[in-house]
C-alpha cells in the first residue's frame, strides 16, 4: 500500500512540475532586474572557459561584460551543461546563451541577434594519422561534442548529403561531453578525429603545438548568434543595439584583436535579422512516448550491463578487500585502509577517467575502441567493492566474539567459523546498508558518460536537447524510480527471508 502511495505522489509532482514549466514558456525572460546573466560552456575557449585563475574569461564573455557596462547591467557568467541549454533558457535561469552558439539550423527556435562571427565545422586528426581529406575518415571513428553544430551538420534535418553519406562511411560517430575529453580520446588513439568549430580548433591546436592538424575541407560554415527566448525581442534589440554601437566607436573590433579573432567577426548593421521570417511558424519536432522508450531501449540496456556487472565483479571483490583491511598484518591492513580512502574519497567521475585513460598516458599502451565498456565495468567494480568492504567489515565486527570463541570449543576451525556462523549472520546484518549501495549504483550508472559511453540517461538528454522538452528525461526518471522499486522489493523479500529470529 505504502509503494501505491509513493508511485501517486510522484506523478503528481511530476506532473505539477511539467505545467509549472509550461507556464514559464508562455512568459518572457529579460534581464532580472539589474543582471544580465550570460549562459556558456565553461569549456569552450577561446569563446568562453576557466583561465589559470579560476576567472571565466572568453571573446563572448568580454562583450557581454562591455555590453553590461554600457546598460548598466550587473553581469553574470553562468556555465551550463551544454546538452541543458534549452531548459537553461526556458526556466529563466539564464538571460540568453552566448557562446559560440551556431544560429544555422536553429533559426526557428529562438530570437537572435544579428550574427557577428563567420564559423565552419572543420576536422582535427592525429599529424602522423595518414588522415588527409573526409574521404579518408571511412571506416574511422569520429568524435563530435553532443547537440554541437558539427553533430547536427552531420545528422541534422539540414545535413548535406555528401555529410550524411560521410556519417554513414565512419565506424562510428561517437559523442563527448565536452572537447578536452575529444582531445584526450584522439590524443590516446581511442578515436581518429575530431569534428569542431574552427575557432576552438584554431585556440586548441596552437596550446598543443604539432601534435595534431586541421584538415583543409570543411564540414560545414556557418554563423554565430545571440539566442534569446523566443519571442524575446526587447532584451535581443537592447543587447543587439549596445553590440552595433561598440562596432561603431571600434571596441568590437578591439575585443577580437584581442581574442585573434579579427578574421572571423562579420557584425553589420545590414545583416539585422528579420524575426517575421525567422520565427514564422516557429515549431519543435516532438516524439510520441513509445519513439522515446524506444529511442531509450538501447540505454536500457547499457545501463542494466552496467549494474549487473557492476554488481558481480564488485560484492565477491569487496569481501577480498574486507579480508586484507582485517588482517593481522599491519602492511597488508594499511595498504587495504589507502584503497578504500582513495575510492571513497575522490570522485567516481574521476576514478573512471583514470581507469580509461591510464593505459595510455601511464604506460603508453593503445587500447582498442571496445575498451571503453570495460573501463566503466572496472571503475565501478573498483569504486564499489570499497563501499561493500566497509559494509562487510561492520557487519563481522557486530558480532559477539564470543561466538567465535564457542564455535571453536565445539570443534569448528577458522574457515567453517567464518562460512557456517559469521557469514550468514554478516549478510542479515548489511542487508540494508547493501540494498542502499545497489540503489545508489542505479543512479550512478549516469557517470559512464564521463569516458563517453552512452547509457540511458545521456540517451534521454540527447533527446531531451533535439526536442527542447523535458519530458524525455521525465521518461527516463520513472525507469530509474521502477528499476530502484524492483531492486528494493527484491532486496526485502531476501531480507525476510533471513529473518530466521522469527
């Protein structure tokens, strides 16, 4: 009765929370107040991104800034998840997306400004890869960021057929979260290129020398643009009109010498967008809820891989671990004590880079593109049976020792101690703190996409992205909540079970 219960108010929340939602699409989103808050990609320089002080800093950033002074503005730099954009801009958290943001293709779903820089969508490989044209990329792997303009010139609805013939030649197109892991797969040998915009590229290949080239044919061209809201014409002219009189007193063009991007910038006052032509008919493609679960079926199934495998290699692993952490031998013990301070102490996210990317950057061994499961499967065994050995250990040390003492007046050893009267009572006793474990890694198989493999939940923002809806993530939500209701009514039924007191 109490599951039905939970089941209701979770739909009802969902559902409250989808029509506070729409409400908000129907409202315009201006400058609150005083701030003018700018989304970006903190990981897209030289546009937007972290410099060696902890300060945000970019092309993009600087205009804004001097957009904002001249308003009179407070400015905000707000990084976003790049793939989170659209409900960034909806929700109202940010003012517009500012960012090397490409309007082809994307002409309908916002309100831009006038373009102000000429970009294309270019490929970077390996100097030594034998690599020279697009053709040569038949048979490769190519690595795009996820929702970025070189994906969409690739597999968008406005594709070229000479590109969605290239796409279909590759092995495989594979999506990142952002380009410094593209760099790090292509450095590594886990791709063969890179397709990016032509100024990030420019910006990466001069911070890391030779080592990789610029192909000379281009996927595509294209403009960048300011996107507001839709609709959200009196913020896009306030801005748009601040931009024309920078380029007109020479500040614009100061802040791309600056950047070195003077060969790029196209701002004109003749090239004003005409919104009557732009937002005619303004709509979004929307997938029915079968296309989405069966859009998401594949990453059900990455996903069930990971928990199920997850779950076999770590528990036993973890009984290991416990083992060595209560041995007599102070070395071993304190050997056991670091691991498990390290896997609980840093980040899962981090433990899986390091997983994937050791073998080639620690050891200098190239691996194979399929070991990119194998090194999520052995991140998260690693990181888990630490928590399973911490687990284990109380649930021993809960027990009387005077058991053991008269297990061994009756006649048993060590080994049947531990199997016929220790263990058994151990299980009983962690059930709980073992069932919260298994629940949590439900969730944590999200993180995969942190080395690029592709589970459910990076499905359903992809989704999500191309739609600009949530309800796609909303889907995927209620697989975690069923798939965490089955694993925690199975953990009960075995922990009743158990419960021989009774």
């Amino acid at each position: 009765m109490k599951n039905i219960v939970r089941v209701k108010y979770l739909f009802v929340f969902a559902f409250m929370l989808i029509c506070s939602l729409c409400v908000s699409n129907s409202v315009d989103v201006y400058a609150k107040g005083d701030e003018f808050i700018v989304g970006f990609d903190a990981e897209f320089p030289p546009y937007g991104y972290m410099d060696d002080n902890g300060q945000y800093v970019g092309f993009d950033l600087d205009l804004a800034k001097e957009v904002c002074n001249r308003r009179g503005w407070t400015f905000v730099a707000r990084p976003i998840a790049w793939d989170s954009k659209d409900s960034e801009l909806a929700s109202g958290s940010i003012s517009c997306i500012w960012n090397g943001f490409t309007m082809n293709g994307r002409e309908s779903k916002y309100t831009w400004s006038t373009p102000y820089v000429d970009n294309s969508q270019v490929v970077i490989v390996k100097k030594n890869s034998g690599i020279k044209n697009l053709k040569d990329l038949k048979g490769k792997i190519l690595a795009v960021q996820s929702d970025s303009s070189a994906l969409k010139a690739l597999t968008g609805d406005d594709a070229t057929k000479d590109n969605v013939e290239l796409a279909k030649s590759l092995k495989n197109l594979q999506e990142v979260a952002d380009y410094n892991s593209a760099f790090m797969n292509l450095e590594s040998g886990m791709i063969d290129a890179v397709a990016m915009d032509i100024g990030v590229a420019s910006y990466q290949l001069s911070a890391k020398g030779n080592e990789f080239v610029m192909l000379d044919e281009h996927i595509s061209s294209e403009e960048y643009g300011i996107g507001f809201k839709l609709g959200n014409t009196k913020l896009r002219d306030e801005v748009q009109d601040t931009l024309f009189e920078m380029l007109d007193d020479g500040t614009f063009a100061g802040i791309a010498d600056k950047w070195g991007l003077n060969d790029s910038i196209c701002l004109s006052r003749e090239d004003k967008v005409d919104d009557s032509a732009l937002n005619k008919g303004a709509t979004v493609k929307k997938t029915g809820i079968d296309n989405i679960i069966r859009l998401l079926s594949s990453g059900m199934l990455a996903t069930f891989a990971i928990f199920a495998l997850t779950l076999l290699f770590s528990m036993p692993l973890g009984l290991v671990i416990m083992g060595l952490r209560m041995s007599r031998f102070k070395v071993v013990q304190w050997i056991a004590k670091i691991y498990i301070s390290i896997m609980r102490g840093t980040p899962l996210m981090l433990q899986l880079l390091v997983v994937f990317f050791a073998p080639y950057y620690v050891f200098n061994i190239s691996t194979s593109y399929s070991y990119r499961f194998y090194a999520v499967i052995i991140g998260f065994s690693l990181n888990y049976a630490a928590y399973f050995a911490e687990i284990y250990r109380s649930g021993i040390q809960s027990i009387p020792v005077g058991q053991r003492e008269a297990a061994k007046v009756l006649g048993y050893n060590s080994s049947s101690t531990f199997t016929r009267i220790i263990f058994p009572q151990m299980v009983k006793r962690v059930m709980p703190a073992i069932t919260n474990e298994v629940i949590t890694l439900v969730k944590d198989t999200s993180l995969a996409f942190a080395i690029a493999y592709t589970e459910m939940f990076t499905v359903a923002k992809q989704i999500a992205s191309s739609q600009a809806s949530l309800v796609p993530l909303f889907v995927a939500g209620l697989f975690y909540y069923i798939f965490n209701f089955i694993v925690a009514f199975v953990m009960e039924y075995i922990e009743k079970k158990m419960d021989y007191y009774k």
